[in-house]
C-alpha cells in the first residue's frame, strides 16, 4: 500500500503571467548591469573574476584591449563594414557584491547578410556564493537584449536598415545567433561534462567539426607568441540559432558569415598573421564542402541530460583532435595518456560515459516540459542508463562506417 507519492508538474499547465511572477522572484535577489566604461568602479574587480578563470591558459584578451573596446565607438563600422558592440555584465547581489560576470561582443554587417546577427558569448564566471542559481541562465540571454537594443540604435541613426524595423518582438527581422566556444568533451574532464549539459539545454548545437575546425585565437602577447609560438585553441564552436533550434542544418553561406564575424572582433586585439590561417582552414573546408554539391553542414545536437548521452561520442576530445587538429600543438600529453587507456580498454569512453549516466540518472526530474513528450521520462533514465553502453558502441560502429574521410 502506497500512503503517498510525489506529484510531478508539467509547465505547460502554467499560465504565462505565472511564469513572469516566478522569474521575477527569483531574479530579484540579483541586478544586472552593463558596464559601459573602464572608469566603472566595478570595472577591475570585473575583469579579475573573468582573467582568474581565462587568462592562464591563453583563453582571455589582456585588459588593455577590454579598456580599448569600451572606449571605441561601437557606431563607427570596423574596415570591414561591421558594426562590433562589446559587452561587459556583471551581476550583483542585494548587498551590491559581484555574484557574476559575462562578456562578448554583438557583430553585424548588413553589407554580407542584413537579417543576421552573431552575439558572441565569450567568457563567464560566477562566484560559488552564486553557483546553481538562474543567474547562471539569466547571464547566459542577457547579450540578447543588448544585442536587440544596439540594433535599434543603429537603425535610430540612420546607419542600417534593418528588415523590420517597426516589429521589435521579431527582432526587427534579424536572425540571432548566440555563438559559444567549448573544449571538446573528454570522460576524464568531468567540468567539460557539466559545461556540455548546459549548452545543450539552453538550445546549443555543435557545428560539426569535420566541415568547421574551429580554432580560438591565441589571445596572449605578441611578444609572448614570438618566443613560445602561435598556439590556437581547437574548440566546438557552439550555436543557439534563436527561434531555429530544432534545424538540424546550417546553411554554408551562414557559417561562413559566423567565422568572419567572430574573427574581425578578434582582429581588434590580436596579430593578423596569427589569424588568418586559422580562418583560411575553416573556410577551404566549407568550400570543399560546396564543391560536393552540398549548401549546408551538419550541427551536431549536444545532450540534455542521462537518456541522451551517446551525443558525446562525436564530441570526444581525442577523436576530434586527432582527425581535424593534427596541426595543432600542445596537446599530445592528453592523447598519448588517452590512447593508452583506450589500448588497455578499448571500450573506455563508452563505459566512462555509461557510468556518467547512471550517476545522472540518480537524481530524477519532477518537472517537465510537455505532456507529449511523455511523463515517464525520469523513470524511464535508469533504464536508458543501463543499456547506454552497448547503444552507443553499436552507433559509433555506423558512423565510423558511414564517415566521410577527413582530408
């Protein structure tokens, strides 16, 4: 006999102004806002929290080129016609302490696609006092409003014309594209695991490595690049085409304009020589594509949760820099140490990835997003789990098999 059980709740069963008054009591706790200057007096302590996490590893520009941002004029188009509108957010508690900082930069150029617009997402990092809280979700959409508002200056002054201009609940006419980069998964990385997760839920596609080989400038000195050499960083680079989730291709002309507009904001800062053949790799395997009759690539979806995890096998880091980061340095410590473990257990990633399940599966959801899309769910993950191992061997076996040859 049952005396009691717990009642999941379905959000579709919530009415839009209840949703409104439950994010607007959640947020309250914290205040957002847009640093529009370096004279900022939370500038310094900003750009700390950001170089803590970043700046050992090469992944963060130096303050002066943060500085530089705030001070240019975004109004006044880079050489290459676009308009580049950086960013710097922090988030602070009701006591006025820092709990957060995001930073990136809006870029559009109406003279190459007037409907679309990249927020590049580059850096966050909240502080444990605020970790696992929705300021983390709140941090991550907050670009898209100060990306929808500089659109609106630039058409007040005359300086675009932008598709529909009197329809701000469309954008304006302007497709968003929130752009992110991330290191590719590895089993023995278990932050990498929780990053993927929450990109994945907030509507993030990978665009596939095999046709985009993305590479993050080296965002260190020039003079420190001279002495040790031009070190590029392979990474997944990440999409949320916004209002477009669920299309599972991207047109080559859309990518295409996504690399150019994240390198003319890193052009701002960092050595043009250093650039360019990181750009020219990405773009000739674009064009390879087109000349075998195909408009568009493959993006790859990131999961969610315990039930989807076999995605994590065309993510894997040593697969990824093995096929199309051979010429990229640094990081032949992590593949022969992979390799070894792969040689000993040649099922590794997939049993790795099977227990990560599993641990996943422990905490059961009780809110869900659609009825159709069945209640069950939670119950179902631990089964999911279970036979998780032997499901994404026998996936893997097809692609491999399926695989277009990387050149």
């Amino acid at each position: 006999m049952t005396l009691g059980t717990r009642v999941r709740l379905c959000l579709k069963d919530l009415y839009q102004q209840d949703i409104v008054e439950m994010i607007e009591r959640e947020t309250r706790r914290y205040a957002l806002e847009s640093i529009e200057h370096p004279d900022h007096p939370d500038f310094t302590r900003a750009y700390q929290i950001l170089w803590d996490v970043f700046g050992a590893t090469g992944e963060m520009e130096p303050e002066s080129a943060i500085r530089q941002f705030l001070l240019e004029d975004s109004f006044e188009p880079l050489p290459s016609g676009t308009f580049c509108r950086y960013f710097l957010i922090v988030a602070k508690d009701r006591d006025g302490n820092l709990r957060g900082v995001r930073d990136g930069t809006v870029l559009y150029n109406p003279s190459w696609a007037p409907d679309l617009c990249t927020v590049y997402l580059s850096h966050i990092n909240l502080l444990p006092q605020a970790r696992g809280t929705v300021l983390t979700y709140w941090l991550r959409i907050a670009p898209v409003e100060l990306a929808v508002e500089y659109l609106y200056q630039l058409q007040q002054r005359g300086l675009v014309q932008l598709p529909l201009p009197d329809q701000p609940g469309k954008n304006f006419g302007v497709r968003l594209n929130l752009a992110a980069e991330m290191e590719f998964f590895s089993p023995d990385d278990r932050l990498s695991l929780q990053r993927i997760l929450f990109y994945g839920r907030g509507g993030f596609d990978v665009i596939d490595p095999r046709h985009f080989p993305y590479r993050q400038p080296d965002f260190r000195a020039p003079e420190v690049i001279a002495e040790t050499g031009n070190r590029p960083v392979p990474f997944m680079l990440l999409l949320r085409r916004m209002g477009r989730e669920r299309q599972a291709r991207l047109p080559i002309d859309e990518a295409r304009i996504t690399i150019r507009h994240l390198y003319d904001e890193f052009a701002c800062f960092c050595t043009p020589e250093f650039l360019q053949n990181s750009v020219d790799i990405v773009q000739a395997r674009l064009e390879e594509r087109r000349a075998k009759g195909k408009q568009d690539v493959e993006l790859l979806p990131l999961p969610t949760g315990p039930t989807n995890l076999q995605r994590l096998k065309r993510l894997f880091r040593y697969d990824n820099l093995r096929r199309y980061y051979a010429d990229v340095g640094g990081a032949s410590d992590y593949l022969e140490r992979i390799k070894t473990l792969l040689a000993g257990n040649p099922r590794w990633f997939d049993d790795e990835v099977a227990a990560l399940g599993v641990e996943l599966a422990k905490t059961p959801h009780y809110v869900y997003s659609s009825r159709d899309k069945g209640i069950w769910a939670a119950d179902m993950a631990n089964d999911m789990a279970n036979d998780m191992a032997n499901d994404m061997a026998n996936d893997m076996a097809n692609d491999i098999a399926n695989e277009e040859t990387p050149k």
